[in-house]
C-alpha cells in the first residue's frame, strides 16, 4: 500500500539536485569572488578568476566536440591548470583523467588508448614523456592536444599541439552556462591504479562519490574557511584526496608547488602562512629530518595529514617538535583516498609518545560520511570478533566507493562481491572499533607455517633511531619456506649495521619474526611515496641471509 507520504510529493528542480563538487566553485565564486585562490609563483588568482577560467576551459572543449562522457586527459603537475582542469573538464559534461607524471611511456600509451581519451592537456616538463606515449598508442582516434606554458618552469622542449592552453582558454566563454550532472551517478573522474601485477585498472568515481569525499574531509580536519592548502600531495592521486573540491568548499588557497622539496615546502609555509598539508610518510620524514636551521619560522599548528604506513613514534614526535598536528588516514584509489580516519581523544594526550603512535597507528573509523567500514571474514563476509587479535578483510560500503573499474566487469563484480568493496588489507578491529592493519593479503609471510605480519616486522625496525625508511617481504628459505627480509633506508649519516638492527629486532619479537637477512639502501618508491614492494620481493630472491 502507498504510504502518505508517498502520494502527490514528487521528487523536482526545486526540491532535489543531484551532488557535484562543481556546485562548491559556484558558491564560492559567488560569495567570495575576490578572495585568493591560487599562488603559483608570482601569480595571484582570485576565486572570481578561476571560476571563470575554468568556465572558459568547459566551453572551449565543448567547441572542439568533447561533452558528457568523454574523456580529458592531463599530464600536469600541482600548478593552476590542474586545479581548474578538476571543474572544467566535468563543466563540460567531460571525465578527468589525471595521469601519474612519473609513468613510463608505454603505460601512459595504455591509459590513452583504454580510457578513451579525446583531448590531452600537457604541461612541458612531461612534454618528450607524453611524445613517446603518443607514438605508442595504438588507437587512431584523432586527440586533441594542448599545450601548457608554464613561467615557474621555463619554455617546454617541444610542442604537441597548435595550441597553447592560455590560447584554448581565451576562445572559451567565462559566462558559460555550464549544468551539473544529470544524474549524480555519472562520471567525474577516472584514476588508473598503479599496475604493479598487469595492466592498470581504470577506477570511475562519479560526482556524488568526490562531493561526499571532499565534504568529509572538511568534517574530519574541523577545516576552516579560508584554509591555506599546500600542495605536497600530487593531484593525480586520487584527484589529491579530494581536496581540489575540499578547499573550493571552504574558499580556500590553493597554494601550487612543482615539487616536494623541503626547502619549497618549509618556504611556502612561512610565505603564505600554509594551515593544512596531505602527503606519504615520506613527505612528513622530508620534513621532521630536514635541518634546524630550514625550520626556522615556520607556523605553528600547521594540521598535516599522514596516508599509507602508520606514521612512528620518530615521526609524531618529529611533528609534534615542529608543532604540526598530525592526523593519520588510510584509504585506496576506489574510495576516493582517504576513507577512514584515526580520530584522536583529548586523552591521549597525556600519554607517553610511544603509546601515542601504537594508538595513531590504527587506521580508525569510518570518515563521517562513509556508510560503513568493518573487518569482515572474506569467506563468510561476517565481522570479526573485535578483539584486536581476530584478522579479517577490511572492506567498505556506502556513499565514497567508486563506479567500479571501466571495461572490467570481472574485476568490478570481485571487488564488490557480497555487496561490499573489498579492499585486500588484512585487519583486525579492536573493542573500540578501531581498525587497524596487519598486512596485505599478499604479504603475509609464511615461515614454518606461522603467519608473520610485515607490517608488524616494519613498526619495530621504525622504532630504531637510524632508520629513516623500512619495508619487509618474503625471501625464499629451504627450511622454512619463507623468511622475513628487511629492507632499510637509513638516516643520513647513520652507520647502523646489520647486526645492530637484528639485535634491536630480537628485543620486541618472536624469534621465529626477526627478519633473517638485512639490506640497506634506497627503497624504490611510488611517485606518491610508497614503498614498491613487488620490485623489493624480487630483490629479496637474492638477498643473502645473516646468522640469527
């Protein structure tokens, strides 16, 4: 039977509007035209201005024939056309895809080709990068292509296009009359994942996926309006978190840097009096072992937040000496980045740094708009006990979880199988309901057929003074089928050896734990700073062991 309430109460413009973060720039534009809203060397650009550039941007592609559901591609540091591309290619009915600067040519080749892509934007320091994937592609669809002129970095090696970015802009309308979404479940965005075991898949977010996101960033940071934002984290990782939308919401500054260096971040706070940055653990280590003397001055309460590894007690201690609030969250590319949040109690305050870290190290609770996060049994999809102790898979459901992958109906039916997201990191989840990770699926090692968490392995070896960075994987062993090998990067000047960081191992782990060889070295990053553990697993095969 009808309910009442269901009766001559029809859904309409006036009463519903489909989510879109392109709604965040209109208001903003509107309310708060003249204040700052880009830095970028010596440029100065007013909400006003970018509202109507990216405008601009949205009727100069539509010109060229490229409208709902096509694809733009940009190959683009953190300056300001990657800000205005994040609202000016959806303006247009279009999808971002941002592209991982430091991919090689044929990988890129492959995301143009299985994306689609109809118009590629290129700043020139990836220019002789993107000529290489271009003649790699092998579809023989037509591509726009545009370039970028950029005063910060110089004049490009070689041009792609007939067109200057700043000359496709100036042909477009800044009063376009751009429409949200028909529907806020249509695409904003598509990110590819990093590929490490095959082809990348392509991850479809869709408009109400980055409004909720962007607007659960603001509740979990408590961010202010007029926030000062700088740009460590790269805005082809998963569309920076969000936060193009996020700092569009709270009107504030974008403040652009090509890239993460010390100096140019420790700069950039005390110029423009940055309030908020994201990045890896290996943006705040740049920061916490960077010398005194680059510190000086900086502001105070700087509110940083830390993703991937859990961040050590060097490191909150690091953080809190420079006064920064770290704040630590963990997500992947198919929620969107960060999903879950280890919320802090004024309690933990007064506790000793070491029990501080073992409690900030948990990835936490959901993110308050996320309808769901939980350790679940992947074979009976049932919680597990929270006990701190029971492992399961972390998995999500809800408001922030992609489309699914594009042209993989196999793997998008896998991932949501059981009508949850499932995210491969092995977990468990305390009384308090608290997540906190124990491995990924893969790397679980198994040593005389007892389970070893790495990740446990890691937060000891973070505990050591001289080491700056730590990863462990599986090395083959003919006794015990798989040992624990250590990868270390050491603090500058450090002459740990490796006896000294298997003695310093013993002391907190099971003997069967102690990593049973120890290289050192430069680990093998991502370009968003984290650990390549497959090319260390094939380091590891010719590792040598040391007597434990």
């Amino acid at each position: 039977m009808t309910s009442m309430y269901d009766q001559n109460l029809p859904r309409n413009e006036a009463n519903h509007a489909p989510l879109s973060p392109l709604s965040f720039i209109e208001r903003t534009a509107e309310v708060y035209p003249d204040r700052l809203a880009i830095v970028h060397g010596g440029l100065r650009q007013t909400w006003g201005q970018t509202y109507a550039r990216c405008r601009r941007l949205a009727s100069s592609l539509r010109a060229a024939g490229i409208g709902k559901n096509d694809t733009v591609a940009v190959m683009l540091p953190n300056t300001p056309p990657m800000v205005e591309a994040h609202f000016g290619v959806p303006m247009a009915g279009a999808v971002l895809n941002a592209l991982n600067t430091r991919l090689d040519p044929e990988t890129i080749a492959f995301m143009l080709d299985h994306g689609e892509a109809r118009a590629v934007i290129v700043d020139p320091e990836f220019a002789p990068v993107m000529a290489r994937a271009l003649a790699l592609r092998q579809s023989k669809a037509p591509l726009l292509l545009i370039d970028v002129e950029d005063a910060v970095y110089g004049a490009a090696a070689e041009r792609l296009g007939t067109q200057t970015y700043e000359e496709f802009l100036a042909a477009g309308d800044p009063q376009f009359a751009w429409e949200l979404p028909g529907d806020e479940w249509d695409a904003i965005a598509l990110n590819y994942t990093s590929g490490t075991t095959g082809n990348p898949k392509g991850v479809v977010y869709h408009h109400r996926g980055a409004a909720i996101n962007a607007i659960s960033n603001v509740l979990e940071w408590d961010m202010p309006k007029h926030s000062v934002y700088l740009w460590t984290l790269p805005m082809f990782h998963c569309n920076g978190w969000c936060f193009p939308w996020t700092v569009a919401a709270r009107a504030g500054v974008n403040v652009c840097l090509r890239r993460v260096e010390a100096q140019a971040i420790f700069d950039a706070m005390r110029s423009h009096g940055v309030t908020h940055y994201c990045g890896a653990p290996i943006v705040h280590g740049l920061l916490v072992n960077a010398p005194a003397a680059m510190k000086e001055g900086v502001p105070a309460g700087v509110k940083a937040m830390v993703a991937g590894a859990a961040p050590p007690a060097s490191m909150i201690e690091g953080m809190e000496k420079l006064g920064f609030d770290l704040t630590h969250v963990y997500g992947l590319t198919e929620v969107y980045g960060p999903a879950t949040v280890c919320a802090k109690h004024d309690a933990w305050n007064a506790l000793d740094v070491g029990e501080r870290a073992r409690l900030n190290a948990r990835q936490g609770v959901r993110y308050h708009l996320q309808r769901a996060a939980a350790v679940l049994d992947p074979e009976t999809m049932q919680p597990v006990p929270r006990d701190g102790e029971t492992m399961g898979e972390i998995m999500f459901r809800g408001n922030i979880a992609m489309k699914g992958y594009l042209k993989n109906p196999a793997a998008t039916g896998d991932a949501f199988r059981g009508g949850w997201f499932h995210s491969g990191d092995l977990a468990v989840q305390y009384p308090d309901g608290y997540i906190k990770i124990k491995d990924r699926s893969k790397d679980i090692i198994i040593s005389g057929g007892e389970n070893i968490s790495s990740i446990e392995v890691e937060d000891v070896l973070y505990r050591h003074p001289d080491v700056l960075a730590a990863a462990v994987v599986a090395k083959p062993d003919p006794k015990w089928g798989e040992t624990p090998c250590a990868f270390v990067e050491l603090k500058a000047g450090a002459q740990a050896t490796p006896e000294d960081i298997v003695a310093h191992c013993k002391k907190h782990l099971a003997g069967f734990k102690v990593p049973r060889a120890v290289v050192f070295g430069e680990l093998p990053k991502t370009s968003t700073g984290k650990i390549q553990k497959f090319e260390l697993r094939r380091q590891a095969g010719s590792a040598a062991a040391i007597n434990v």
